[in-house]
C-alpha cells in the first residue's frame, strides 16, 4: 500500500427480509460508481449483509438478492471489521416484526460505527434499539403517522426526503435513498464526486435534505391534466422570465380564466404562488449546493431581485436566505 494512502470506507447494507429492492440497488449503485469514477484507491467497500437465515434476500418483488454475507458469520459478531457507515433496509410494512437477535447486533453498532442511515422502513427496526428518542427523524409518507405512534419519544419531520440528527441519518427511502447516499458521498469526498455520480446516473437533480417529500413539482406530476403536465417542465426551463398568468396561458394557448381554473382544480392553488413555490425550490437547492451569491440565486431562480428574493423566502420559511443557508452548514 502508498504510503497515506487511505484505507476504502467500509459501507454495510444490512437488509432484514422482506426487502424492497429499490431502497438497497439504488444506494449500492450510488457507492459502486463513486468507486468507479475516482481516479485513486476506492473509496468504499460495501458489503449487503442479510439479516435471515442465508444469504439469499427475498424482496417484495419476487426477485432475490444474494448478500455477501449474513448476521451469523464470525466476522459481523466481533468488533474486528471497522465499519463506517451502517445502512439499514426493509419493507415498509413489516413495522417491528425483527428477530431480536438482529435488534441485539444494532444496538452494539452504536458506538462503533461512524454514521448509522436507514432508508425507509428500517427506522422501525433502529427505533426498537432506543437509539432514536430525543432524535429527529423521517420515514417514508405513508407510514409516519405509524412510527410516531408507535414511537412517540422520536421527533417524526415530515416534509423532508432525509434528515440528519448527529450520527443519524434517516431517509423516506426509494429515490431518496439515492439522495442520501449521493449527500454521504458529498460529505466525504467534496460536491464535485457527487456531481459526477448524479451525472453518470442521468439524475436531473440532487435533491437537498430539506426538499419535500411531496414538492410542488411532484405535485404538478401527479396532475390528471395533460395541459399541467406540459407547462412543468416548460417552467423550469424558463424560470429566468416573468411568467406571469398571461404567458403561462399564451404557452397553453389557452384564456388566462381558463388556466387559474385547471391550477385551482388541480394544484389547488394559483399559477402565481405555483411560481413561487418552484422558485423557491430551486433556490433552496442552489442555497445547499453552490457558494452563489443571493443575486445569482435571484436572477436564476427568476426573481426580481435580490431584495424580493429575501423577502419571499422570509415568509415562505420564516428566516432568511442566508440564515438558511448557515444553518445548512452548521454540524449537526
């Protein structure tokens, strides 16, 4: 081995049966092509580990994973292996029931390991450990309203796709699984391997912890309206311009009437506070992942100018810009 060269992260996946096959392939593809686009030593080496009694991972699916190892091989019941980030996985829907013996080995992580992540389900199975009360916390949208009952001393957040509470990383799991794993990598080796990997994984975005689970822009997807589905991304292409009520309808070749009904009936809200709500989650991005001044954020996200863009974001999240922003940057 070069002399200070460093030594690969090791990444555990570990994964209690049945699993959803999403919430572990997307995270492990994440680390493989950070793996595969640094030029130096790997910097990870992940290992899925089954949870069951062999190594095969049934999924949801019906489709199977082979682990690389399982909970009772030597190796993962001593201390000899340092394991840096632990990531727990499974279906959203098996809520508690884990054998306890994989609930012991949890518990022993606890001071061991650097990080510990779960990705959408597997908060159920960390909360059984008490590692998780006091703590701030999410999970996938569905099920919220379950873990908070069921774990009532866990602060449940739920807007965000992930958060972070010290060493404790908690996803809403399938695409934001990828999110996390991309802002882990972030972490460790800079903003630009994560932008590399974003880019090979032909992803439109990075998504910051802090987006909703269900943004505006989901929103507008989910829209049964083909003229809504349309407009979207036409507007994020176009932020930068004064889309006001009369060019969004001019672009439908629809009347101005005619468009604040479809967004009254299917957003639920007006074109112009639609607007807003997307400038506002571009800017938020841009807040997160670039060092842009406010008035490149401003002009970028299509807001007048600095001034107004401090002032809409002020109401919208009762702080400034760029108290966002420190607040980001502070360790948690």
């Amino acid at each position: 081995m070069m002399p200070n060269q460093p030594l690969a992260k090791i990444i555990v996946i570990l994964s209690i049966p049945p699993i959803d096959l999403f919430n572990i392939v997307g995270p492990m593809e994440v680390f493989r092509l950070a793996n595969c686009l640094t030029e130096k030593k790997m910097p990870y080496r992940v290992e899925l580990v089954s949870a069951g009694s062999d190594k095969q991972i049934e999924s949801e699916s019906g489709i199977s994973l082979i682990g690389h190892s399982t909970l009772a091989d030597k190796k993962w019941k001593s201390s000899v292996i340092d394991i840096d980030t632990l990531i727990i996985s499974t279906n959203i829907d098996t809520m508690g029931m884990y054998p306890p013996h994989t609930i012991d080995w949890i518990s022993a992580q606890e001071n061991r390991v650097r990080r510990i992540c779960t990705v959408s389900g597997g908060i159920f199975a960390l909360a059984q450990t008490g590692m998780l009360d006091g703590k701030h916390v999410t999970t996938h949208w569905r099920v919220m309203d379950e873990f908070a009952k069921h774990h009532p001393r866990v602060h449940v957040e739920d807007q965000p796709i992930w958060v972070r509470d010290g060493n404790i990383y908690s996803s809403a799991g399938m695409s934001s699984g990828i999110d996390l794993a991309l802002n882990l990598i972030a972490d460790d080796h800079g903003e630009a391997l994560a932008a590399e990997v974003t880019k090979e994984m032909v992803l439109f975005l990075r998504r910051p912890a802090d987006q909703a689970q269900l943004s505006y822009s989901l929103m507008a997807q989910d829209s049964h309206h083909r003229s809504v589905k349309t407009l979207q991304p036409w507007i994020h292409e176009h932020l930068t311009q004064d889309l006001t009520v009369n060019v969004l309808a001019d672009q439908l070749a629809m009347s101005r009437s005619t468009l604040i009904r479809i967004f009254k009936h299917e957003l639920n809200t007006t074109p112009a506070k639609y607007i807003e709500n997307i400038r506002i989650e571009t800017a938020q991005r841009f807040l997160q992942m670039t060092n842009m001044s406010l008035d490149q954020i401003a002009t970028k996200c299509g807001f007048t100018s600095a001034d107004v863009f401090r002032r809409v974001f002020q109401r919208k999240w009762g702080m400034s810009p760029l108290s966002y922003r420190q607040q980001l940057k502070q360790p948690q």
